[in-house]
C-alpha cells in the first residue's frame, strides 16, 4: 500500500531557516533514519521539502478561475513536506514516522491509487 | 526542470456521495489534464487520489519524546486534502493554465514548488 505522509509544524519555514547546524543536521540524520527504515519494509516513492506556502499559487473554484498568490488554507502548521512510501500496512507507516523529527506533526494518509 | 507539487483540496462528504457515472465524469477531467500536461511539455512524475481523511492518522511527539497518534488530519479545515500530482515543468505560469482543465471539476487547486531534493 502507498501512504503520504505529510509533515507539517508551526512557523516552520521561519524556524528553519533561524534553526542553526546542529538541530539542521539532527533533522537531516532523523530523515535518513527514516528513509532507511521504509527501506527495509517496502521503499521511498518520492520525498521532497516544500517552498513557503507564500510561495503557492491557488486556482479559485470560481468561474474566471481567479489565480490568487498562497495555499488554499491558511492554517497555523505549514506543510513543509512530504513523503510518498510503499509499505505493507498503515500500522508500520505510523510506526516508522515516529523516526521523523520530533517537531512536525506527521499525517499519514492511504492513497487510493485510482487508475484514472 | 522545477518540481512542482498540485493539491486537490475539496469537499469530501460531497465526493463520497457522488454517483460511480458522476467520478468517471472526473476522471475523465483528469485524463484531459494529463494529456494536456504532455502535450504542453510538463512532466507528471506522481500523484493519487487519497482516502478519506478520517482514515488519516497524525503522530505528535511532546518535548520528553512521547509519541500520541490520533485519527484524522492534522488541520482541521473546511476543505481537506483529496489528491495530487508531482510535476515537472520549466513553465510555472503554463503549469497554472493547465491546471485550470482541473478547475471545472475540482474546487481550490494549490501549485508549489517543491525544493528538488528527492529521497528516494
């Protein structure tokens, strides 16, 4: 099965960039951890960091399709970033984001993958 | 080439209640997007519709280190998360045009560049 997993944190691009060496590389070392223990059980489909969510662009569900500057939500996590995984069940995904680093909240979510 | 992230947030209750004639109807918006994608010289590298996000499940871990996992997603919004794609394009404002194919189904679309750094 295919799970995102989604990790997001208050103020996170702020933090990030006024984070220094050593809380930088202990996140760095918590997502290889992370990535090596999907591994082990199934693999890393794609992972990637996300730019500021000012940095977004949304299409309204208008009829002009009105194209605005931010996310479609302001909430007070930004998302700033993302992993696809294969692993056998929702369980061990769960388990294994408990690598990730300590600060986000990690969402784990099924995928559905619908043949469209 | 620049990754480009593009999330379908949408009404949930509305999707689950839609009929199986009414999602093919979608689908087939989305095979359009895809075609268009192509022939426009973007690249889709990813994507999925998503569960539901009551099946969603979120981890927090607290200063000492303790874990809690709670079900649903970790913002509570009007609007949750339904799918999306990976892209890679050269052309951000061209990639929003396409995604505008999308528009007469989907309500919000969000287009972000990613930072380019896979994992895998």
């Amino acid at each position: 099965m295919r799970f995102l997993v989604l990790l997001a944190e208050e103020d996170h691009f702020d933090r990030w960039e006024n984070a220094d060496d050593d809380y930088r590389q202990r996140c760095f070392d918590d997502y290889n951890a992370f990535a090596d223990a999907v591994r082990e059980r199934g693999s890393v489909v794609f992972g990637d960091a996300l730019g500021r969510p000012d940095s977004a662009r949304t299409i309204q569900p208008d009829e002009a399709r009105t194209v605005t500057d931010g996310p479609y939500a302001e909430t007070v996590e930004q998302l700033g970033g993302f992993y696809v995984v294969e692993l056998p069940d929702q369980d061990t995904a769960v388990e294994l984001a408990r690598l990730l680093p300590r600060e986000y909240h990690v969402e784990v979510r099924p995928m559905l993958e619908v043949e469209v | 080439m620049t990754e480009y992230v593009v999330l379908l947030p949408g009404d949930e209750s509305q999707w689950e209640n839609t009929s199986q004639a009414d999602k093919e109807a979608m689908y087939a918006i989305h095979r359009q997007f895809a075609q268009a994608l192509e022939e426009r010289g973007h690249k889709v590298t990813g994507g999925s519709e998503l569960a539901h996000s009551r099946e969603a499940k979120v981890l927090r871990t607290d200063a000492e280190g303790n874990h809690t996992i709670t079900d649903g997603p970790y913002a509570e919004t009007v609007e949750q998360l339904t799918g999306f794609y990976i892209v890679q394009s050269d052309d951000f404002d061209d990639l929003l045009d396409v995604c505008k194919i999308l528009g007469r189904g989907e309500g919000a679309i969000e287009v972000r560049a990613a930072a380019g750094g896979s994992a895998s």
